[in-house]
C-alpha cells in the first residue's frame, strides 16, 4: 500500500483533498496505513520532495499532520504556528511550499479545546495581553474572536472555527502567490477544525476548484460568506450555498 500511496500522485485539487480525507478517516476509525513511512521512501525521497499538500496547523502537540492524515516523508509540507496565526514568514513559507512543490491543497487547520483561541478569548474579556512575544501571538488571533463575538458567538469552539476561517480568507487576501494558484485552477484552499476527541475533522470554509463539498456549521458562516461575495474575492467558493 505504501507503494500505491507513492505512486498514486493527485493531480488534482479535488484528488489531493481526497487524500487528505480518506487519511483523516482513517486515522479517525483506527486503521492507519502509515504510507511512505519506510527507508525506502526516505531514500527515494534523497533528490528532491513532491508533496501534494501544504498543511498550516495550530503547532499543539495532540494535532500532528503526519499522523491526523495518515500520511508519511514527503507528503505534507507542514507549517505550525500556535493558533496558526500569521506573519510574514510564515506566509513565506505557505508560499514556497505552494510554489516550489507540486502541492495541489493548502489545509489550515485548527483543533477543539485550542489553548491559543482560549488566551485570545480571555485577553479580550480582562483587555490584557500576555507578556512577551505570546502577547503578540494572542494579539493576532483577538480579531477572530471580536468577529465571532460580533455575530453572538463566544464559544471556544466557535471562536475555533472562526479563526480558521479568517485564516484561510486572509491567505488568499495577502498572497498573490496562493490567490494566483486558485484562480489557476491549480490550487484549493481549505480550513479544518480537527477533533481532539473523535479524530475527525470538520470542514469550515473552502474556495478553489473542489467541485460540491460538505461544509459544516453553515447557518452562522452564511452572513459571512455573502460578505466574502460581495468582497468579489478572486475565486468561486465551493460549497453547497454556491450552487
Ligand atoms: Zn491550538
């Protein structure tokens, strides 16, 4: 299988999110296949990487790519921040792994329980920043939460998905690298919540030539999503509203 997984490069946005997929579930129901995990990969791999995905994830430690996407060496292009929040060089990065790789999906990922989100929530409620550079972090996560609070939602798990959504709107907005991917056709972007509990992930936001795809939570998103629209982003957004 780990051949197969090796050779079975997507060539699509839609094909690479599958994979995503089906590696989530698998590692979810407890029937990893732990592909391109051997010394073969790990030679075959000496001359240069192809990944299929970049993955920027919050950098808790319960919320490994590698495993939470039943993937192997050279798969992932991963990128982790606490509470994936954004600077210069970490877009940088994003972008080289959408550039330089053949990545066909960039995921961003945020997880339940998430302690950045819960700093952010309680910075906003006692209007104090943690000392030093955490102070900064937590500061780049508080519009998310002022979003959330603004449409009624002051759960952490709200707030969770807010910040991805954000996350993945912002990519698009700051980087013509990503946004020119997309409009080519050549890239999707795509925001998950993970699950600590059930090791599943929630689909919160996407745009890019995925086809119709599933998102949760759709009812508090569409306010947004028609703001997005008016926004004229550069690129369809696919999910169930669009068609
Ligand atoms: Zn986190």
């Amino acid at each position: 299988m780990s051949s197969s997984s090796s050779a079975a490069a997507p060539q699509t946005p839609r094909e690479a999110f599958d994979l995503l997929l089906a590696g989530n579930r698998r590692f979810a129901a407890n029937s990893q296949h732990y592909p391109n995990q051997g010394s073969w990969r790990r030679s075959a791999l000496t001359q240069g990487q192809e990944p299929f995905a970049v993955i920027f994830s919050c950098a808790d430690s319960r919320v490994p790519p590698e495993l939470i996407f039943d993937r192997g060496l050279g798969d992932l292009f991963t990128v982790r921040t606490a509470g994936h929040s954004t600077d210069p060089g970490v877009v940088g990065t994003i972008e080289y792994g959408v550039a330089a790789c053949p990545t066909k999906v960039l995921a961003v990922v945020g997880h339940s329980s998430c302690g950045s989100i819960a700093a952010a929530i309680e910075a906003r409620q006692s209007n104090d920043l943690p000392n030093g550079f955490i102070g900064e972090l937590v500061q780049r996560v508080l519009p998310s939460v002022e979003a959330a609070n603004r449409s009624g939602r002051t759960e952490l798990h709200e707030v969770v998905a807010e910040n991805v959504r954000r996350t993945v709107r912002e990519l698009v907005e700051v980087s013509d690298v990503i946004g020119g991917k997309i409009d080519a056709g050549e890239l999707a972007i795509v925001g998950f919540v993970y699950s600590l509990s059930s090791g599943e992930t929630d689909i919160v936001d996407a745009i890019g030539d995925l086809g119709r795809i599933d998102l949760v939570d759709v009812v508090s998103v569409q306010a947004e999503r028609a703001t997005y629209a008016a926004d004229a982003l550069r690129q369809r957004v696919a999910s169930p509203m669009a068609g």
